[in-house]
C-alpha cells in the first residue's frame, strides 16, 4: 500500500483561530475508485437487500435484522475499520465515512450495525488484551457475534459516570460479581457480546465484556419506542453474573476513558450515517413532488415547495462539507501518527478521535439536526400522505428523532463543544487568547470601512474572517465575565456553541466549493456556489441571534454598546437575492428528480 501522505493538520478546535486552504480540506468529490467501488457496495446492498425488509424489520423480526448483518459482515462491512489480522478490512478512515453514509440510509438496520460496529466493537479493538482481541474481533468482523454496549441506567443517562451496576471481586480475587441494571440497550435482543461499565470497589468505574449466555443475564422486554422500531431496545440485568477476572476491560477505574473515547467515533460517524439518511429523504421528497399534482400542476412548481427543497439541499450540503472535512482532518492525524511517530493504526485512531473531539461532539448536532429539518420538511412535502404508514416520509420522521438523544444528547454535545474548546485553550492546546485579545483591541479602534469583497467569494471571505471574531469576542467576554463558573451559565454556552457549529458549516462548505471549483470551473459549480451563499446568508444571521443574545446576557452598559457594535460590524453581510438563489438550487434536484447524490 502507498505511505499516507502525511500534511499539516489544523489541531481539533483550531478552525477557529486559524484558516484552512481550500486544497487541503478532503470533500466528498475526493473519492477514490476504490472509496466509489466499496460506496457503490453498501449502497446497493441497502437498496437490494434492506430496503425490501423494511417493514419486515419494524414490526420486530430480528432474525431478519441479524441475518442481513450476518451477510454484510460476510462482504466486509462490518469489519472495515477492524485491522487485517483480525479479520478485517483495515480501510483508511474516508473510507469508514463513506460506508457509514451508506448504512445510514436504513434506518432501523443502520442503527443495529453502528451499534455492533461502534460502541460495541470498538471498546474491545482499542482497550482488550491480546488475547480478548483474537477471542473476538473475528466473530464481530464477520458478524457470526454480534455485540451491544451497556452504559446507561435507569439513574444515569447523560450522566453516565454516576451508574450503580457494581462489580465485586469474589472467589479469592478469581472472579467478579456483577449486579445491576442497564436501559435502552441496543442489539440487546440478539447480541452475544455485551460490553457492560460497572463499579467496582464503589467508585471505580470500570469496562467489562460479558457474554450474553453467561449465567443470570437476564432481558427485558422490547421497548414499545416512538421510532427505529425495527432495532432491538431492551433493559438487561446483571443479577449476580459472575465473570472471570481477565474479563475486565482495559484498567480498573478507566472505564471512562473506554465510554468516552468510543463516543468520539461515534459521534462521527452519527453524523455521516443521518446525512445519509437525509439524503434519501430528500430524494424521495423531490420525486413526489414533481409525481403529485395539485391546482393542475406539480406542487414541485409552487415556490413555497422550492423553498423547502434548496433549503434541504443546502443544509446537508454545509453538514457533509463538514462531515467530510472532519474526516480527512482524522484521516491525516492518523496518518501523521502512524508514520512521523510510529503508532499502530488502531492506537492513532484513537488518539486522532480524540484531538478532534470537539469536532465530532460539533458534527453530531449538525448531522443530527440537519436530518430532522430534512424529514419535517418531507412529511409537509407528502402533505396528508406525509402522515401515512404507506408512505417513506413518516418512518424517516419518527427514525430521526433518536439521534439527538443518543451518543450524548445534543444539549450534552453542546456543552461539550464549548467546555473542551476552552479547556485545551486554558491548556495553552490552543491559542484563543491572542486573538481574542486582538478582536478587543480592534473593537475599541475605529474598524473603518473594511476592505471592499473582490471574486465570487469576497464576500463570503470576508465575512468567514468577521464571524470567527464574532465568536472570539462572545467567547472571550463570555470566558472572562464567568472564568470557571461559564459552565453553569447554560444559555449561554448553547449560544456559542450555536455559533461554532454555523462557523464551521459556513467554512466546510466555502472550502470545498472553491476546491470543486479549481477542478471543474466556476460554471460547472453553479449550483454548489449557490448553496454555499445561501448557508451564509442564514448562518450569518443565527450567528448575530445567538450573539446578541450572549452578550446581552452578561455585558451592560458601554461594554454592551461596543460589543454589540462589534457584532454588528463583525456579521455585516449585504442583502442577497435568496428567492433566486433557492429558485436556482430546487431547479435542479427537480431536473434531477431527487437528491443529486
Ligand atoms: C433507542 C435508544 C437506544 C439507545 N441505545 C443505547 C445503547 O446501546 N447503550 C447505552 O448505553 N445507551 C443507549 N441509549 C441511551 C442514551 O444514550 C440515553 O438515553 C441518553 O444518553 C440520554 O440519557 P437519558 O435518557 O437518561 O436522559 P437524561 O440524561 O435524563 O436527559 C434528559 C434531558 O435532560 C438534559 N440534560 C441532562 N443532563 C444535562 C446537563 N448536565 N445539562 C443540560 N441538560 C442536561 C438532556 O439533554 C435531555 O434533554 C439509547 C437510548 C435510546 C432511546
């Protein structure tokens, strides 16, 4: 195999002090032939072998859910993030993301596969012994075992360190008693492998992998859920299951960092797999409005459906733009770490998940929220039919909404995003002080006119540089004000986060329209060009919102004035034409009928 390249990467939460080339972002049009050729196999087998199931699937026949597991794992799907000798693929990290895009177009089934290939699977990959890797990886690369993750409570939900499930050395120290009960257990019905976070000695909290037949782990019944019915959700108890002692995951007390870690990659890979789902949604949205007729013409005609169709498009293209972006960024690092510091693969993934955890915990909102305005808007497209069993839009809607309860909620995630920026700038990980400073200064001088937008994205340009001030001056303020007890102030750090996650789309989706555009030319781009404008348009004015709303909470007086003078100043963006621009981009996915994947 060809040596990574290795690049110079920007550090996680870097985006916001400092700026990206439009050559060095990875995007989805970077595909390789080998990404297409593995792409065009997960999607095909969606298409041929889940989505004929689908109904079978939610009304519970887990057979069914484990079968067609069985026969992805039998094409590699399941293992492609596993290394080669453990009976995976061993495939580079945009790979994973293009596959999870895939899988994540079906719904109930893409849910029971992230948790096998996810928080199931990897706990074991970065934190077993040798000897727990070789016992189980294989069976979970190929799918003959199928695994499930057990951290939440009935008590603990977001706040997971604060579960009771104890674990008690008995037998002179040979074995561990285990006593408690996990909620919400994906795969739970069907798995063989759990990997179950308990107590041990009180407070050390601690990872272990427990068989599914051992003696006295005990199910309960599948939940009645509101949506991805079809995935098998059941408490388990632990009511007094002994396991022998080398069962411990990786070290006693460090159960966090195993709960933790994992959840970086799956906040990941949350967000390629719902910008899949949003895609077909969307696809389907675009066909039946151009099928259904009203007032003697397709309602794909009336501007008020077009609105909803560019705006779709738009929001998934700025959530993919920093989807894959994030990729190449973990990508690199990896590479980086594996070849300038002599990691092993499995370690550097790790360790890259980790440095861009900020990003994941950024993306698993976007993704997540992205997708449900996409399935509203699709339900309203279908109109009565929208509201009908008999059509795709009212599973799509009720599949969505888990995604902003799990791997975190997204009011967690929020908080995280803000609390981690700050901390790796306290650190000194990161320098937000100088820059923040430097946006004070420039606040009190006089900012003058500012220099005029010059090229198709002067504009944008400019106002990429303005906003990222914007959040400086919020943040820093906001960090000076409050110091340690920022964390309490809630509303607050909602904002900024707000903030942060439009940055980073508006940045995302400039960047990798000006990289298509040094490929293709400025005409052939029409369209992404388009939707890149219209994201700021809307981002800049969220950002101004979510600002003034920040400042307004904890400035008064002359420090309001001048900060409230620097936002304004800091989001200026002329008044565009958007009646045009959404005209233009529905234009064309109406051409297309449907999502132009
Ligand atoms: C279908 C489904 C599948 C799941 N699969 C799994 C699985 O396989 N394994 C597993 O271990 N878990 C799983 N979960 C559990 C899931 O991760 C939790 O539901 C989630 O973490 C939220 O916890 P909770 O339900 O206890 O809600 P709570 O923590 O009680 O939260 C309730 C509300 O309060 C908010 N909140 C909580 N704390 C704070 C705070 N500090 N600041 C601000 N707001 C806060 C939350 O954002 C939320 O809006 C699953 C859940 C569901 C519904």
């Amino acid at each position: 195999m060809v040596a990574e390249e290795i690049k110079k990467v920007l550090r996680g939460g870097e985006f916001l002090v400092k700026e990206s080339e439009a050559q060095d972002v990875f995007t989805p049009e970077d595909i390789s032939e080998e990404q297409e050729a593995f792409r065009e196999m997960a999607r095909e087998f969606v298409q041929k072998k889940v989505w004929p199931n689908v109904e079978k699937i939610d009304k519970g026949d887990h057979d069914k859910v484990v079968q067609l597991l069985e026969e992805a794992g039998e094409l590699g799907m399941l293992g492609s993030s596993l290394p080669e000798e453990y009976g995976g693929l061993g495939v580079n990290f945009n790979t994973e993301s293009f596959l999870s895009e895939e899988l994540g177009a079906s719904n109930s089934w893409g849910v029971a596969v992230a948790a096998h290939t996810g928080i199931g699977t990897l706990p074991i990959l970065y934190y077993g012994t040798e000897e727990q890797k070789a016992k189980y990886l294989p069976g979970l690369a190929t799918g003959q075992l199928k695994a499930a993750y057990c951290l939440t409570e009935p008590g603990s939900g977001s706040d997971a360190l604060a579960a009771k499930t104890k674990a008690t050395l008995v037998d002179d120290g040979a074995n561990y008693l285990i006593e408690g009960q996990k909620m919400w257990i994906t795969n739970s019905g069907f798995a063989d492998v759990f990997i179950v976070f308990a107590q041990v000695d009180g407070d050390k909290f601690t990872g272990f992998i427990v068989p599914a037949d051992a003696e006295n782990v005990n199910l309960g019944a599948e939940e009645d859920k509101l949506g991805i019915k079809g995935s098998s959700t059941r408490q388990v108890f632990f009511e007094g299951v002994k396991v022998p002692a080398d069962y411990v995951l990786g070290e006693i007390g460090k159960g966090h960092k195993i709960a933790f870690n994992v959840l970086n990659i799956g906040r990941y890979k949350l967000c390629a797999m719902v910008l899949g789902g949003a895609k077909r949604a969307c696809d389907v949205a675009v066909k039946y409005s151009n099928e259904r007729e009203q007032f003697k013409t397709s309602i794909s005609s009336f501007g008020a459906i077009q609105y909803k169709i560019a705006e779709m498009a738009t929001r998934i293209y700025a959530g993919e733009s920093a989807c894959y972006r994030t990729s190449g960024l973990i990508k690199d690092k990896i590479a980086s770490l594996v070849e300038a510091e002599g990691m092993s693969k499995t370690e550097a993934k790790l360790e890259a998940a980790e440095e861009y955890s900020v990003e994941c915990a950024m993306l698993k909102v976007i993704g997540s929220e992205v997708l449900d305005y996409v399935v509203d808007e699709a339900v309203q497209i279908y109109g009565g039919n929208g509201f009908s069993e008999e059509f795709p839009a009212a599973r799509a809607y009720r599949d969505a909404r888990i995604n902003r309860i799990f791997e975190g909620t997204n009011e967690i995630n929020r908080l995280l995003t803000v609390g981690m920026i700050l901390k790796r700038a306290m650190k000194g990980q990161i320098d937000l002080f100088n820059p923040a400073m430097a946006v004070q200064k420039e606040l009190t001088s006089f900012g003058g006119l500012g220099d005029a937008p010059e090229g198709l994205f002067g504009a944008e340009r400019i106002a990429l540089a303005n906003l990222k001030k914007a959040v400086l001056m919020t943040a820093g303020a906001a960090a000076q004000k409050y110091m340690q007890a920022l964390e309490k102030e809630q509303m607050l750090m909602m904002n900024i986060a707000d903030m942060l996650n439009d940055l980073f789309c508006c940045e995302s989706a400039l960047l990798r329209t000006e990289k298509m555009i040094a490929t293709k030319g400025e005409e052939a781009c029409s369209h992404e060009i388009a939707m890149t404008k219209l994201f700021f348009v809307d981002a800049i004015d969220r950002i101004n919102k979510s600002g003034k709303d920040a400042i307004a909470s904890f400035a008064e007086g002359d420090e309001l004035r001048v900060m409230l003078m620097g936002l304004k100043r800091f989001t200026k963006y002329d008044a565009v034409n958007t009646v045009t621009l959404r005209r233009e981009i529905a234009a064309k996915l109406i051409s297309l009928n449907g999502f132009a994947y």
